[in-house]
C-alpha cells in the first residue's frame, strides 16, 4: 500500500495555522536561520543540488533559475498563487493549513539572491487567503524572523493567463496580463525590469525541509529525475476528493485506486487528465506511468500543477474536450494571433464535433490549427491549449468518430 | 559579431541582432505584421516566426535575439504551413472585402495571402465579429471587422504621438482597439494625427478624406514639405489625374529627415484646399465695392504704386511687414529686405515670434 | 458610501496599484463606475484608455453595473461533469435572469467562473467570492434566501 509522505504538507492539521508560534514550536524557521548562516551561493547550490524543479507545472530546476539573477541594486522575489488550473487546489491547501512555511520559503530564497522584497500574487478567485496571508506575514514580522525582508500580498482579477510568469509581472505592475516575449527572462529583468525570481507556492514551501535536511536527503525521495514530493489534487469520478502529498515516483494508478480509492459509484475508469486542463488525457493502458514530470512527458502527457481530474466510463470525452475548448478561448489574453484567434476557432469545430455536425475534415482542420498553436503561440496557454484535443484523438478517437456526420 | 547560418547560409551580424534583423541583413525577407522598427516590440503576429535547429518551438524573429551557432529555417515546409493557418485565422476575423477596400494593393494581409497562396480560409464557420463602423469624426475611418489585432495603432499613438488615446479593450477574441469606453475618438485624447492610420497594415484604419478617390496603386507620390508650418515636416501628395486625392508619409529617415513620416492633423487630413473651387485662380482688385479679375503685372503694379503713395503722404514707418513660417527662411529674409530697403521701415514681424 | 477618490487615494503609493484599487472600489459599488476608472487614470498616471484596458481585461472587474449578491457558477471541466448546466439553470429559473444579467432590484447577478479552485466538492458555486461546494438545485432556494 502506497504511503504520503508529506513535506511542504509537514504541519497540516497539526498545528494551528493562523498562529506562527504554534510553526515555530513545529520547528519552524529553523531552516531560514540555517540559511542566513550560509553563504547565498551556497543556498543556491543547495537547492540546486536538491534538484528542486518548479512544482507549477513548468519543471525547471529551482536552484538553477535562482543562479541566473545578476548583481543588481533591487530583486525581488515573487510567488505565484495564481492557481487557476482547473482541478487544482494545492496551493490553496498548502497556504490555508501552513502559511509560515511559504513565507520561510520565500525568505531562505531572498537570502540567496540578495532580495529584500518580495511578492505573493494571489487569484482574485481566493480573496479569503489574502487575509489569512496578511495576517501571517504580520505575525512573522513581529517576530521578527523576515529581518529585513518584507512580503506584500497583491491580488489577481481572474485570468488564468497570470499564472503565466510575465503575464503574472505584467498585472502586478498594473497592467492588462498579457505575457512578455522571452528574453529578457524575469531572472534578468523582470518586475519594473529588475531581476525576479518567480516560484510556485510548493516550490517555496518545500524549501524548509531541504536547507534543514539537506539535498541529498532530498534528492534520495521519488523520481530520480524529479525528486521529491508532490501534492496532487484528486477530483472528478474518484471516491476520495482530496489533497494528498506523495513521492513522485508514485504510479498515477496507486494515486487514483490507493489514495483516491477507486472510481465512485462503482463505475468503471474510462480516463484521467492531469495537471489541469492543458494536461493530455490518460487512458487506461497507462496508468503504471510515475507521476514525476519526465515519466508524464514520455507518455504525451504532463505532471503539470499536480490535478488529478478522474472521469468514469459513461463520461463523454468530446463533450468535455469541448468545454475545456471554451476555457481556452476565455482565457486566451488575445494578444498572439495563433492563440487569440485559435482557442476561438477550436472551441467552434469542437462544439460542431459535439453537436454531431462535422466531418472528418473538422478533424483535419482542428488537427492542423492545433500543431500550428503548440509550436507558434507566444506562450505556454496557447502552447498547451490544444493538448487535451491532441491527446483525446489520439487516445479516445473513436468517441469522436461516432459524432461525425457519415 | 554573432556568426549563424539561415537557409543554409552562414552570415555574420553584429551582436545584440535579432534573428529579423540578421535576415534583413542578409537580403531574406521574412513577413511582419505586428513588426514596426519605430514602436515597441509586440512579438504577437508570429508570421516572422522561424526554426531554430534543436529549439522544440518557433521562434518569432522579431524578438529572438540571433546566437552564435544557431541554424535558422526561414521557409522550411512547418513554417509555411504555420504561416498559412495563421493567415487563415486573420482571414476568418478580417472577413476579406478586398473589392471595396481602400487599402486594396496596399494590404500586408493581402500580400503575405497571396505570397503563401491563401485564398481561403478553413476556420471561419464560427463566424466573426461585426462591429459597427460609426466614429463620426471627419478624419479617419475605423472598421474594426478588418482588424487583425496587431496593436501597431496602439503603440504608435503611445510611442510617436503620445496620445494614447487607444488600447485594447477586452481579452481573448472579444480583444479590440478601443479609446476609454469604448467610444469616439472625438471624446478621447486623440488629436487625428493619423500615425495609426500610417501604422495600420490593412484597411481597419483609412482617411475619411481621401475615401473614394484612389488607391494607392492608382497615385502618384510627390514628396514635398508641408506648409502649415514652420517644422517643414516631409509629406507624400498622392495625385492622381493632376488633382491632389490625399497625403500619406514617407517614414525613411533620409527622405523624411524632420517627422520620419510623423504628421499632425493638418498635414495630413487638411489638404483639400487645393483643389477647391472658392481658391482664386488670378488676383482680384476691388472697384467700386465689387471685385473683378486682374493679372499679376496689373495687380502688382497697383499694389506697388499704393505702397509707393503711402510711403510719399504718411512716411515709411507707417507701414508694417509681417510674414509667416509657412514660408521658407530664404523668403522670410527676402521679406525683411524689402521692408528695409524698398519701404525703408524697420516694422518688420513674424508669427512665430509670438 | 464611501466616496470613489477616497478609495483610489488609499492606493495611489502602491506601485500598480491599480488592480488592488479597482478591487476595492468593486467591494463598495460592485462594479467600478466610469467616474472611477477616469480618477484611477490620473491618479495613477495612466491615459483612460490604458486604465478602462485593465478594467475589461480582468473577468472579476466589471465595468458594468452588478448586484450586491454576484453568483458565480464554475463550469470547468470538473464542475461541468458534476452537473454545472443543472445548478445554473435552476439559478435562472429561481431568478427570472440569464447568465450575465442582474435582478431587477439590484439583488442578484448570475455570472460564469472559471475553476475557482474547491474542486474537492463540485460543483461550487461562489456569492460574493465566498465558496459553496456540493451544491445541487434543490439547495438553491435556501442558498438565496440567506441573502438577505
């Protein structure tokens, strides 16, 4: 029987999350001295060497995006929880039951790139964790374990585009979050053109336990490629809706039959989308794949932020497929061509398709746009949009076939 | 210097290039339509886009910076076929009323459908937007169904002109230029300067002005200075059948050195002057409280011999010369010679004096 | 009611502010009134244009009148298989309004969302940003009752 093993999910109902003493008596902020008691750049190899990859879906080694940051007079250090992958609901869990590990997280990261500043942007959809979060930082800075790093929490409007880092800078200076061609990266100039380090939520709040316990012990859990632990988010047909935190090298079927408990009602498994809505549909055949980045990358699909979104066997795929067509074309910024004018026509052949009034040419049609989208697009929304259609024909094909007009 | 190969071809291009810039360089011509070397870099109508051996995405020229070592694609069969669905996505939001378009034969968007072969579209069955076309404002026409989104407008009002009277509205597909509230640009900043209308690559923006009267294949292109006012912006008269249909710019620094195509309102819109009616063709000389034609020599004689008898009866400085910036600076001097030493007054002035 | 400017002037030495200040002013008017966005331009140094593009950008600002109670319905995918289409129905049905319209007497709009993240418990819907999980069409009657 697979286990949870539970790193930046340590002090989960079992201390009181609204108070940073009861963190600290947990052992809390140890690890932020320990780090201050190091050389930055020996927090930054640390980290590195933990092969800590980015837990928001984008996988990049923590350590090394830090070690980009150039010498400058002002950096800062932003945090996305901006979680508006469907079926998420990770970063939420993890700051509503432990915020003061985020911001010791955060904190052990401005040590290591020399900030002084840092930013928590929150979706405009989670206006209850503002408060909870405001009220933690005001608690750690009357403690004084910040020192001189200061944390303000701004607020998204609800677009899922600024989950996207440059979209993210983009709406925390004010503007419209339409995402930034790359380079210049937001390591080199970012927020108001100042070396940013941008990390997802679990990305800091595993960062604790890694300068306390070390890379190699981190290094040593789960995938080899991507150590560590992850905290997935179960929904759908699945008879335990909940947050779980495991080791990466956990089979996506231990996730669904183990810790989700199998499929409700009694039903049968026909598929499962992971890592929110860009994530490619998984069918049966493949669920012994590890849940760790590259093993999901191997088989066409993405660990992404860790949604493990479960659909039983009288589920219709296309008519799903065709509203996670229309949350793209909601949330497309509109400013690359192939994704403002893409997600839209996507969403029309996929409503024709499940309406029962296309062809195979739709099919070729969508096909094309779909590959043009995924290589063309300015950013990783309209990169990823087409991932559910591409992975449902590949996989579920004939469930499209049987709504074609003969 | 950055060394790299593009189609094949090893080139040489100083550092800090972008690959567009490297290709230009190098005589490969690669389609833009968000791309304007004055504004700010958009990077988002991916037509320039190009593959980079061992990179898994396109890259838009535009903003890549060009690397030592990289092997560039610019034409290879993915890249077309992008360029060709991407072209079809334009074509199914613009809708393509090529026959009554002002800017027929001088469309980026009709260029780059006919250089790839588009002639069609396959994703228009969702329909598209239909905005109504009713700015009532007496320059410039915006039809925002031809629209490709390609914020030229938006920044050169931002970058050139400083008005930033327009932004985009909305997100998604519903993304659409719009002043504050979505109204007229009478209501906004706006001061109908018409670089949006120089920047806009298809016929979303046109001049109200010369609407009806030519294309611009149908012109001819006189460069000129403009002569509102002493700035001696450069401008282009569009004639055609020797009458005046409109005024468009020139952007080349070296054939446009003060405005680089820059205009304001004037200059570019207030130019049906001449060819109106109510301009007089000879000098007129009133008699008996009515006017009646004159020719130059008789004209010029009359004035000469008033100038002459009012010199003799009140003296010289009971006359004045003011000229104009409109003119040039040799005529200006010529003006003041004249007052000096045929009038003999030192009552000289200028407008621009003021 | 607080008076717009004194909203906006909370925030004016808020580098990007703007989004902080708009939410504010949408926690007293519920939505930002024109007046608003032209204060929110000048104060924070941006042309109108650029001040209403932040506005209509964001699908939780609203430039548009609203009701005191906004009733959101999540209709991704995992709320969307839950039964979403059934709850806003029913929502239109029990308000004599369609998705995207407010009640007459300014009590109530009905809006779409996007996941709101409470994916535990779909389908969710949210009144006034506060999540309620699980619903299903027979609750709806006593959810607007305590909407007093």
């Amino acid at each position: 029987m697979a286990e949870e093993l539970r790193i930046v999910l340590r002090n989960a109902d079992k201390i009181d999350a609204s108070n940073i003493n009861d963190y600290i008596k947990a052992g809390g902020y140890t690890a932020l001295e320990k780090a201050r008691r190091m050389e930055p750049r020996a927090v930054i190899e640390e980290v590195k060497k933990a092969n800590l990859r980015g837990r928001g879906g984008a996988g990049f080694n923590a350590g090394l995006k830090w070690s980009f940051v150039p010498p400058a007079e002002t950096k800062y250090v932003v945090c996305n929880l901006d979680e508006g992958e469907p079926g998420t609901y990770k970063d939420r869990t993890i700051v509503q039951k432990d915020p003061q590990t985020l911001l010791e997280g955060m904190a052990i990261c401005a040590h290591a790139i020399g900030s002084r500043q840092g930013y928590i942007y929150c979706r405009g959809e989670y206006p209850y964790l503002v408060e909870h979060l405001n009220n933690a930082i005001a608690q750690a800075k009357a403690a004084g374990v910040l020192g001189d790093f200061d944390i303000e929490v701004r607020m998204g409007g609800g677009a899922y585009v600024c989950g996207e880092e440059t979209a993210l800078i983009e709406s925390i200076e004010g503007h419209r979050g339409e995402p930034r061609f790359k380079p210049p990266f937001p390591g080199v100039a970012g927020l108001w053109a100042q070396p940013t380090v941008v990390n997802n939520v679990e990305t800091f709040a595993n960062l604790p336990e890694i300068i306390n316990k070390g890379a190699d012990w981190f290094a040593s859990i789960g995938a080899a490629s991507y150590p560590g632990t992850k905290v997935l988010t179960l929904t759908g047909d699945v008879v335990n809706r909940i947050a779980i935190e495991v080791p990466t090298n956990t089979t996506i079927r231990q996730v669904i039959y183990e810790f989700g408990g199998g499929i409700r009602n009694g039903r049968k498994f026909k598929a499962v989308q992971i890592g929110g809505t860009s994530g490619g549909f998984i069918p049966e055949s493949l669920l012994d794949t590890p849940i760790d980045f590259d093993s999901m990358r191997n088989i066409g699909a993405t660990l992404g932020t860790g949604a493990v979104f479960v659909m039983d066997d009288t589920r219709d795929i296309v008519d799903i497929v065709t509203r996670i067509a229309k949350f793209f074309e909601h949330e497309s910024c509109g400013k690359c061509n192939p994704c403002r004018e893409g997600t839209f026509r996507c969403y029309e052949i996929m409503k024709k398709i499940n309406r029962g009034a296309a062809t195979a040419r739709d099919i070729d049609n969508i096909t094309v746009l779909a590959r043009v989208m995924q290589k063309a697009a300015l950013c990783g929304l309209g990169q990823a949009a087409p991932g559910p259609i591409m992975t449902t024909l590949q996989h579920f094909r004939h469930e499209y076939e049987r709504k074609l007009l003969s | 210097m950055v060394t790299l190969t593009i189609n094949g071809k090893q080139v040489q291009v100083p550092d800090g290039s972008t690959i567009l810039q490297a290709c230009r360089l190098h005589g490969i011509e690669l389609p833009t339509l968000c791309y304007d070397p004055d504004l700010r870099l958009a990077g988002s109508c991916r037509m320039c886009i190009v593959e980079v051996k061992g990179r898994p995405l396109f890259l838009a020229a535009c903003v890549a910076p060009a690397e030592n070592g990289m092997v560039v694609e610019t034409e290879s069969p993915d890249i077309v076929q992008a360029r060709k669905v991407i072209l079809e996505l334009l074509l199914a939001r613009h809708g393509g009323k090529c026959l009554t378009c002002e800017k027929n034969g001088n469309c980026k968007l009709q260029d780059y459908c006919y250089q790839y072969g588009v002639s069609d579209t396959r994703y228009a069955d969702g329909g598209r937007h239909h905005y109504p076309i009713d700015d009532p404002n007496p320059f410039i026409e915006r039809d925002y169904n031809k629209c490709i989104m390609c914020t030229r407008c938006v920044r050169a009002c931002e970058g050139i002109t400083m008005a930033r009277a327009i932004n985009v509205k909305n997100r998604g597909h519903n993304a659409k230029i719009a002043t504050a509230f979505d109204g007229n640009l009478a209501d906004s900043p706006c001061v109908f300067c018409g670089q949006c209308i120089m920047v806009c690559p298809v016929g979303a923006l046109t001049s109200k002005v010369s609407a009806g009267l030519g294309r611009a294949y149908e012109v001819e292109k006189v460069l000129t200075t403009c002569t509102y006012c002493g700035t001696g912006c450069t401008l282009e008269l569009n004639v055609k059948d020797n009458r005046v249909v409109g005024v468009t710019s020139n952007r080349s620094a070296d054939w446009s050195p003060v405005n680089r195509g820059a205009l304001c309102v004037k200059g570019r819109f207030g130019w049906d002057f001449i060819n109106s009616p109510e301009r007089l063709p000879t000098p007129l000389i009133k008699e008996n409280g009515e006017f009646r034609e004159a020719s130059w020599d008789e004209a010029l004689d009359l004035v000469a011999s008033r100038l002459q008898k009012i010199k003799e009866e009140s003296g010289p400085d009971s006359m004045a010369v003011f000229t104009s910036a409109r003119i040039t600076n040799e005529e200006n001097y010529l003006a003041q010679k004249f007052a000096r030493a045929v009038l003999g007054t030192n009552n000289v002035d200028h407008c621009a004096r003021l | 009611m607080a008076n717009y400017r004194d909203i906006i002037a909370r925030y004016q030495d808020k580098p990007g502010g703007i989004i902080e200040a708009y939410h504010a002013l949408q926690r007293e008017f519920n939505y930002i009134p024109r007046e608003a966005v032209k204060e929110v331009a000048r104060v924070f140094r941006l042309s109108e244009a650029q001040a209403y593009g932040v506005a209509t950008f964001y699908s939780y600002l609203s430039v548009e009148p609203r009701g005191n109670y906004i009733i959101r319905m999540c209709e991704s995918a995992p709320c969307h298989i839950a039964g979403a289409d059934e709850i806003i129905k029913a929502f239109e049905r029990e308000l004599g309004i369609k998705v995207g319209q407010t009640t007459p007497d300014g009590k109530f709009t009905l809006e779409l969302t996007e996941c709101v993240g409470q994916c535990q418990g779909t389908p969710v819907i949210t009144i006034n940003s506060v999540p309620h999980v699980g619903i299903t069409p027979d609750q709806i009657p006593a959810i607007l009752a305590l909407c007093k």
